[in-house]
C-alpha cells in the first residue's frame, strides 16, 4: 500500500505526513527558512536510518547521543543542550530528531525548552514511536526512575512517517511497538481487534495498522490536547505497566516499553473484569492473544516498590491512583480509581498464568 502525500506550502504545527520515498523528504519539510539545521540521532539510528536520509537532508549539524531508555534523563539533555550552543544555534533553528520514541520524547524536550523553544521536526523510525509516541505533542524525560516525570506539551513543526524504517528493528523492538497497536484496538475499535488478534506478529500489515493507530490517537488528541478527559484513555495498561517498566529499568533485566505495556494490560484488563466492566469471556481472549504475543515475564518484582512507583503517575488525584480501564472490547473509561489491593490481587493472577 502506498499513501498519497499531500503537502501544503505552509504545512500546520503538529502535521502527520506518510511518505514511502526519501527523495520527499526535503519537501516535508517546514516551509520556512531557519538560521541552521541538526539532526538528532542515536547510536542505533545513525548506523541503521541516518545513511538512507543523509543525502536528502539540508545542510545540517549531527548530534550522535547513546541509545536506550536509561539514556531518556537531564544527562543527556545537557549534552544536546551544550552541542547546540557549542555550534550557535539560535530560536530561528531547526532539530529534525531521527528517531524512536526515547529521542523523540527527548529530542522534541530539548528542542522546545532550548532558548524558550524552537521548532522541531519527528522522523518516528520505531513502531512505537510512529504508532504512538510521535502523535500528540507529549514530550519529557524520565526523573529519579520515574517515567516520563520532567516534560511538556509542544507539537512539532510536522511528524514525517516512513514504514521503510521498520525493515531495520529487531524482532524484539517491532513487538514491542505492537502493544500501543493493541492498545488502541481494544478501547477504540473491536473489529480492528478481531482482525489482529486472528494473527501472528509476522503476518500483520504495518502500513495499514500505524496508519489506523495515528489517526485514532490523531483524533482523540486534537480533542482533547491537554489530557483533561478523552484523552485518558489512552493510558490503559500504562499504570501499571510504566511502574513494572520504571522498576525493571533499575534491574539487570529491563523490559522494553511494550512487554511492560502488555503485562499492565492484562493485569488492568483483569481489574476490569472484577469492576464488571469486561467480561470473563472478554478477558481470557485479551489475556490468550497477549501471552501467545508477548510471553510471560518470569522475573520477579517486589509489589511494594511497584506500587510506590505508581502512586507518582501522572493520571493520579491525591493519594488515589487512578487507571484507564477497557469497557468490554472497543471502549474503554478513565479515571477509575483501583485500589492496593485491586492491584496486588491481579499481580497474583498474571503470576498465575
């Protein structure tokens, strides 16, 4: 499948553009004229996507940062922060940030506090990030190992999607990514569910699924930019799962953003179940498809500390934790608040798996 690319002389802050041809890059670019360029990359994207772009992008600075989660801090804020000023760049200049949702979160960060803000631009080359963490202008660091706790909402310039890239990820790392993809199936669209769930990771159709799942959170961000409501929804699985990722981050054994995502969905989904809000039926097919994706995370986690590490979400009010929560298939209900023993009760059940 191959989508049409229409783009306008003076493209609209926050755009998502598809393009399946690099020599398109330089017209996706913003229409404006800015003082210097940098590309923001990591050590993975520069050595995998940066040579496959490089010929087709203005003049610019690199900026080569490491790769990984525990690399997502102010450390490595403050290196971007001293390279654009070690090269002068100034609020008339431009990062083009080629990358997954890590440099994404951080790039777009540093770029919309550097000298107050200047404009940036998203070259999502993630599953993850092209599904989810490029749309909707959420940006941040993760604080004392808590996730994404120092951040802020900026839009970038455009967003320019190119499925190509995800010819270069490990197996490990376009799993991973799925788990936003059934994230946004099952609280939005219960056909969309019965068509992935009928299938094994090899044989889904990435064009088509990320184009669903931008257009999904496209829609539910634009009316709700802020997170004061709608926009909740999309944290099912994440308050449980940003804590098991958050505790695991500190082991020797970290799990990838989706494997924590899709075990906090299988433990919301099971707190659902017992809030009568999903069914048995309901659960047992959530739980069958993310297992036989996913696997089960055998290593150990100390409930309390996972728990202490929830009660810092983002979503909660006062001391009560609040989670988005599916409302049978297709659906879902936010601010639901689920208590201490609610929680423990379904780590038991996916232990019991």
């Amino acid at each position: 499948m191959v989508y049409f690319v229409a783009v306008i002389s003076s493209m609209s802050s926050g755009a998502v553009v598809f393009s399946q041809n690099f020599k398109e890059f330089p017209s996706l670019l913003p229409k404006l004229s800015y003082s210097q360029t940098c590309v923001l990359v990591d050590s993975n994207t520069r050595i995998h996507c940066y040579p496959a772009l490089r010929d087709f992008l203005p003049p610019h600075e690199l900026i080569e940062v490491p790769a990984g989660e525990e690399q997502k801090n102010i450390t490595t804020c403050q290196l971007i922060w001293q390279k654009l000023t070690d090269k002068h760049f100034d609020r008339h200049s431009l990062v083009i940030v080629l990358g997954g949702g890590v440099l994404g979160d951080m790039g777009g960060f540093c770029a919309a506090t550097y000298k107050r803000g200047i404009d940036f631009v998203l070259v999502p080359t993630t599953l993850l990030a092209q599904v989810d963490a490029s749309v909707g202008g959420k940006l941040g660091i993760d604080f004392n190992d808590f996730k994404n706790q120092i951040g802020v909402f900026c839009e970038p310039q455009s967003t320019v999607i190119n499925t190509h890239f995800l010819k270069t990820l490990p197996l490990r790392e376009l799993r991973s990514g799925f788990a936003e993809v059934v994230k946004h199936c099952l609280i939005s669209d219960a056909a969309m569910w019965e068509t992935i769930r009928k299938k094994s990771l090899d044989e889904q159709n990435w064009e088509v699924l990320v184009k669903h799942s931008v257009d999904f959170k496209k829609s539910v961000t634009e009316t709700d930019p802020r997170e004061k409501g709608l926009r909740k929804i999309l944290n099912f699985g994440h308050t449980i799962g940003h804590a098991l990722e958050s505790y695991f981050l500190t082991q020797e054994n970290r799990i990838f953003h989706g494997e924590a995502i899709a075990m906090g969905m299988i433990m919301e989904s099971f707190i659902a179940t017992e809030k009568k809000l999903i069914s048995e039926p309901e659960l047992h097919e959530i739980v069958n498809y993310l297992i036989k994706i996913f696997g089960k995370e055998s290593s150990p986690w100390k409930d309390a500390t996972v728990i202490s590490l929830m009660t810092q979400d983002k979503k909660n009010r006062g001391a009560e934790i609040l989670a988005a929560l599916p409302e049978g298939i297709g659906k879902a209900k936010w601010d639901v608040s689920i208590t201490e023993k609610e929680i423990v009760k379904s780590f038991d059940f996916y232990r019991s798996l």
